[in-house]
C-alpha cells in the first residue's frame, strides 16, 4: 500500500514539474513567432534539468516523448491527429507557435527511482475567433464532466460510456485511438502502478536501466478508458481523460485536447489539470476557474 500512495505522490509532482516548466517556457515566447522545434527543445530543456527525471519521455516516438504542434491558416489540420506517434506530427522547425494560433503540447516524463510517469497535454489558444473559443470551452467542460462523474467501484468502460453520452450531446467527435492497443478508440489511460505495484517480472525489466524496455512495460501496463475495459475503479488510482474532440458541424474548427487526471487516494477523489496559470498566461481567461 504504502509503495502505491508513493507512485501516486511522485505522479502528482511530476505534473506539477511539468506545469512550472511550461508556464516558464511559455513567459520566454509570449509574442514571439517561434517554431514547434524551437518550443519542444526549450521545455524539453527546462523540465529535464529536474535530476529526479528522465531526458526523455515515454511516449516515443513523436521525438524525445513531446510533441508542441501549432495549427494555422497554413496549416489548418495540424491538431487533426488520432495519434501522436505519426510522423506528420511531429515538432517542425517550419510551422510556427504564436498566440494567435491554436496550439497543443504534450510531455510524457518518467521519474528515476520509481518509472512513474506523469504525462501532461494542454491547448493553448489566446486569439479573439468566438468559434475556437467556444470549442475550447465545451471540450474542457465535456472533458471535465467525464472526470466528475467517475466514482470508485464504477467499471472504467462505463467511464467510457458516459463520455459517449455527452459527445452525442455536445455533437462532437472523438478522434483519440491507441496504436500500441489495436487502433482501440479511447478517452484516457490509467497511470501504471498507482493501483498495483510492479511484479517480479516488471521488476526485473526495470532495474536493468535500459530505455526501450522500460518505455515498453509503461506503455503495456496501461489499461484504456474504452468500451472494453471492466476494470473497476479501487481506492487507489491514478488515471486520465482525454479525449480529442472535433466539432460535428463545423470541420474548420481544430480539434481540441486537455490532459485531466483523476486521482483516487485511499478513496478521497480529486480531479486535477494544473492548467489555471498557463491559461491566465496565455490569455486564456475564458477557462480559468471553470
């Protein structure tokens, strides 16, 4: 029990590692055109200055586990993406982040000492366009809601479920899948060893220090928010929403992605997203507080 609430505590900084960084990131190219390369490279720079963290994320490819992907007139499908293991989507050193553009950017950072990981995904947009700006606000209202509604002893799929419910609702589509879970369309993940701890087998997969299997058992341990899944939510989790949500009626709009994390620690519940600052920084004051 007591390695569990360790993994959960170690997640939850990781997170808030994660947001400081990218607040300090984001105060350096405030009103700068600057490139995806250029961003990914600065933070990825800044958050693995932290001893206590890997130079690389799990989720790799895209490069390094971060991707920063900036979506324009110019390139109007750039956050289109079901999956960020596509090439296409990877930071360029040619497609440029600004205020004015609508922006996602995502990190995957493993700690040392425990191989948890605390995987962090924002969008960012302080532009005046009233449509984007309405998306924005119903997807994180949408992703928000699905990580209210969860409550200990519900099966994940019926997580899932209730997602569904609201898309239809709201009228928007999920363009998130797994490729490392057969294509399986999702809303989220649970974060391993925040439920149970690492078998002997793990165990010894881990202590050998060798990256590609130590990003292969993260990234297999995980169990998918999706139709499937009947695990039932314990006491003691750690898992995320975030779905990837395209407007029904409207295919000019980006799609639009917010990384919560919902924490169940000995049965006291918490919905986190650390994002209120990074809003407020970036103009984003229509999100702050919802």
């Amino acid at each position: 029990m007591t390695e569990i609430l360790n993994n959960i505590d170690t997640c939850l900084r990781m997170r808030q590692l994660s947001a400081t960084t990218l607040l300090e990131t984001l105060k350096m190219i405030k009103n700068k055109n600057v490139s995806e390369k250029y961003v990914k490279e600065l933070w990825q720079t800044k958050l693995s200055a932290a001893p206590s963290i890997y130079e690389k994320g799990w989720y790799e490819p895209p490069p390094d586990g971060f991707a920063v992907l900036a979506c324009d007139d110019a390139n109007p499908t750039r956050l289109d993406f079901s999956s960020l293991r596509e090439e296409y989507f990877y930071p360029q050193s040619d497609v440029f982040l600004s205020i004015d553009s609508v922006n996602f950017l995502y990190c995957s950072p493993v700690d040392r000492a425990s191989n948890m990981i605390g995987d962090f995904g924002i969008t960012l947009y302080g532009g005046n366009d009233q449509k984007i700006i309405d998306h924005i606000q119903k997807v994180f209202t949408i992703t928000k809601s699905i990580a209210d509604h969860a409550q200990i002893g519900m099966e994940l799929r019926e997580v899932y479920e209730f997602g569904l419910s609201l898309f239809d609702k709201y009228q928007v589509t999920n363009l998130d899948y797994s490729q490392t879970d057969g294509m399986n369309v999702n809303i989220g993940h649970t974060i391993p060893w925040t439920y149970d701890v690492m078998t002997a087998a793990e165990n010894n997969i881990a202590s050998t220090g060798n990256w590609d299997d130590i990003k292969n058992i993260i990234s297999k341990k995980r169990k998918f928010i999706s139709k499937d899944q009947d695990l039932k939510i314990p006491e003691n989790i750690v898992f995320t929403i975030e779905p990837k949500l395209k407007s029904s009626r409207d295919p000019n709009i980006p799609s639009i992605d917010f990384h919560m994390i919902v924490v169940f620690r000995q049965g006291k519940k918490t919905v986190i997203h650390g994002f209120d600052d990074i809003f407020s920084q970036w103009d984003m004051n229509y999100l702050v507080k919802i």
